[in-house]
C-alpha cells in the first residue's frame, strides 16, 4: 500500500512540473502494474481465459456463453439463457479441463454459470 501511495505523490509533483509532463503514461500500463501488485501469478494467468474461450470451449458454446470475472480459482460464466445453465452444468468438468489444458497450468477448480450479457 505504501508503494501504490508513493506513485500517487509522484504523479501529484509530476503534474504540477510542467518537464515532467512528457512522462505520462497510458492507463492501462498503470492498471496492470497496480494488479500486479495485489494479483498471484496464477491470477494473472487466469486473465488469459478470455483470449483463448472460444478455442477451448469450442463455437457453439461460445455463442451462448461468455467468462464475466473471476476470484481465486472460480470463473464466473454469463449465459444467454436458463437452459444454457442447464447444459453447462453437464459439461462442466469437461470445460474445466479444456481451459485448464489451454492455459497450460490448473487454475481453474469450478465455474458458476449465470444469465448476463455476452458482449
């Protein structure tokens, strides 16, 4: 918590130092490094799920569902509808080990599946 106070009183003096203004940096670069500070290794590896969802779970499953967020070992999965919960829930062992094998590494120990948005 100290360090994330020592960058907040760094970026104060560097706002009202007008040479060092050209050393702003992108949000998002700011964003990884504050989680890398409070995240596991394994949890950053877990943010991996939503770039390889669709190869693991296949087409189909990706139409109708979505990883929403995550904490510790458990992924939170938004459905488009009640019988895709359904489904999911048979399956869910078996998605475990597809994301599990595609991530290299065992993360993940169970899903919960939901009616959410699958943007």
């Amino acid at each position: 918590m100290v360090q994330l106070w020592e960058k907040f009183c760094y970026s104060l003096n560097t706002m009202k130092d007008p040479d060092k203004r050209s050393e702003f940096v992108h949000i998002g670069n700011i964003l990884e490094n504050v989680l890398k500070s409070y995240r596991t290794e394994a949890d950053l590896g877990l943010k991996e799920v939503w770039r390889l969802w669709d190869a693991a779970v296949g087409e189909t499953i990706a139409q109708n569902a979505r990883p929403a967020a995550f904490k510790g070992h458990l992924l939170i999965v938004h459905v488009s509808n009640s019988t895709w919960i359904h489904q999911l829930q048979f399956l869910k062992n078996d998605l475990i080990s597809a994301l599990n094998a595609a991530l290299g590494q065992p993360l993940l120990a169970d899903i919960k599946f939901k009616i959410g948005p699958l943007k």
